[in-house]
C-alpha cells in the first residue's frame, strides 16, 4: 500500500496544510481520472467498478471513495453514501495532526480531494438527517478554505433554517443574496418570522432571478426548450428543492409565493421584465449600436429591480390580503 501525507507550511505568517502524493500514485490517479471521465460520460456501473477495483488495489485512496460516495447521494441512497464519505474522512484525517489550526485551501490541488470528501460527508450528514454533525463539517470547510470554492456559503444558511438557528440563517443569508436560491431561502425566514413585507420583496426578487425554483416549489409543470443554459438552471434549481424540500413542506410561504407570482402589480412587471429579457436575446454583434441597445434594455430591467423594496412588498402583502377577503 502506498503512503500520501500531510505536511504543514508557514505561508506569509499563517500556517497551511497541504496533501502529497508521491510520484508512486502516478499510475493510480490516471486510472482515477479515466474512471472519472467514465463516469461524467454516463457509464455509471463501470465507472463504479473502476473505483472500486482502485480502492482494492489501495485500501487508502480515499479520492475513489469520494465518486462513490457522491454517486449514492445521487441514488438518494444517503446510508450508503455516508458509509463511503465516514471512511474516506477518516482516513484522510488521520493524517492531520489535532493540533492544526490553519488553512487547507482548494487552490492547492492536491487538497481538493479532501475537501471534496467534507463537502460530501456534509451532504451525507444532512440528508441523513444528522444536521449538528452537517453543520460542524460545513463550518470546517469554511475555516480551512475561506475562499469556498465549494460554494458551501450557499448552503450552510438553510443548515441554521433548519436547525432554528435564525440569527446566524440570516447573518449567512444577506452576506449572499447573489443567489436567487439564497433569495428564496431568505424570504422563507422572514415569512416564518411574520415579517411579511420583507418576505414578499425577498420572493418577487428571487423569482425574477429564477423563475425556476418557484415552479418546483409550487408544483407547477416546467414544459420549456431543453437547451443546454436551460438544463442546467432546471437542474440548480432542483437541487434546491431536494436540498430545502423540509423546510418548505407544508409551509404557508408557499401559498404566498404563489399569491404574489399571480397578483397583479407583479405580473406586470414579471411580463415586462420577460419581455425585456427576449428582446435582449434579439441583440446580436459587438458594434456600437447592438451595445447600446442591450445597455437601454439592461437599464430598464434595472429600473424595474429597483422598484421591487419594503414599500413594493407591502404593496402586494396587502393586495394578497385583499384577495384572500
């Protein structure tokens, strides 16, 4: 069996991890990425075999776990996925020493393996149900890659949701409203906290950023071209869903979501802004004159935006109130 380690570098006064894996698992990661590729190709049980023949030829290359790992979590098979992701973890760990208190950043590549074995575990945790234990590997992550090249800032807001852990929800929620999911998430918070207004101008924001979401969450059929931009924002927006499916279930936000998405002041904007969004697909070239046009729709759908704050969501909360009466 081969030996990787862990070695430890004072890099401008901090200190940082890094793993090494010596020139004799040369071999051994050629076979790892061609199985990778396999698998990204869509052959999912040879892929798998050729991780697993990997991890029988090296009981501790845990990089082979990790693919496992993930792959049970795209089976929702969670049991399976954090058996894989405990042991990759423990035996990637066991070559930190306890006392380590600096960073494992992703821009050393040969760290990404283990860092793909937290976000995994976090993930397995969670769908498992083990909230703290996801929390506490989420929190991790951030610490030894403040970078989150992971993107874990998008998820661990919905962690503290989930735990009731309001005030550190919203702290993470704020710091990264760039994310209509995050929007979605935010304005669930404050319509549980009965700050409704604000909820209602979290929501209309969110689903001009992605309408997507708010189908899902809806139940409302998505019956639209499947080209590839389209795909891809139909599959971030479902994993939305799956990963927050509890906190939305039966929840009166909901109804509300659906309210505002068919009142009558936002419709008109939605239907405006939509309309905006396809003359600006119309656009073609980088002459003066295409740019200019894009800038004059771009600008307009800016305007728009900028009418969606408090004021606009009390607006529609007392329009919703109305039609309810």
């Amino acid at each position: 069996m081969k030996e990787f380690n862990f070695i430890i570098e004072k890099i401008n006064g901090d200190k940082e991890g890094k793993f090494v894996w010596g020139n004799n698992y040369s071999k051994l990661f050629d076979q790892y990425y061609d199985a990778s590729e396999i698998y990204e190709s869509g052959d999912y049980e040879k892929a798998i075999n050729k991780f697993r023949y990997l991890i029988k030829k090296d009981s501790s290359f845990f990089p082979a776990m990790n693919d496992i790992g993930w792959s049970f979590i795209e089976k929702n098979k969670y049991s399976k996925a954090l058996g894989f992701y405990e042991m990759a973890y423990k035996i990637a760990n066991e070559k930190i020493p306890r006392s380590f208190n600096g960073k494992i950043i992703w821009g050393y590549v040969d760290n990404r393996h283990y860092l793909r074995t937290l976000h995994g575990l976090g993930m397995a945790l969670y769908y498992s149900h083990k909230y703290e234990k996801a929390i506490k590997i989420f929190e991790q992550i951030l610490e030894y890659n403040p970078n989150d090249n992971q993107g874990i800032r998008y998820l661990i807001g919905d962690l503290y949701l989930t735990l009731g852990e309001n005030i550190k929800a919203e702290e993470s929620f704020v710091e990264n409203l760039d994310s209509p999911s995050i929007r979605y998430s935010y304005g669930l918070l404050l319509h549980n906290s009965k700050r409704f207004s604000e909820a209602i101008m979290q929501f209309a924001l969110a689903i001009i950023e992605d309408e997507y979401i708010y189908k899902f969450l809806v139940n409302e059929k998505i019956d639209e071209p499947k080209d590839f931009f389209t795909v891809t924002k139909i599959k971030d927006a479902y994993d939305y869903y799956s990963f927050t499916f509890l906190l939305w279930f039966n929840n009166k936000s909901i109804e509300t979501l659906y309210k505002l998405y068919h009142s009558d002041t936002f419709s008109v904007y939605l239907e405006e802004i939509t309309r905006l969004r396809k003359k600006l697909t119309e656009v073609y070239g980088v002459a003066n004159e295409s740019i200019e046009k894009r800038s004059v729709f771009l600008d307009r759908i800016s305007e728009i935006i900028n009418i969606i704050d408090y004021d606009f969501g009390a607006k529609i909360f007392n329009e919703i109130n109305q039609t309810r009466s």
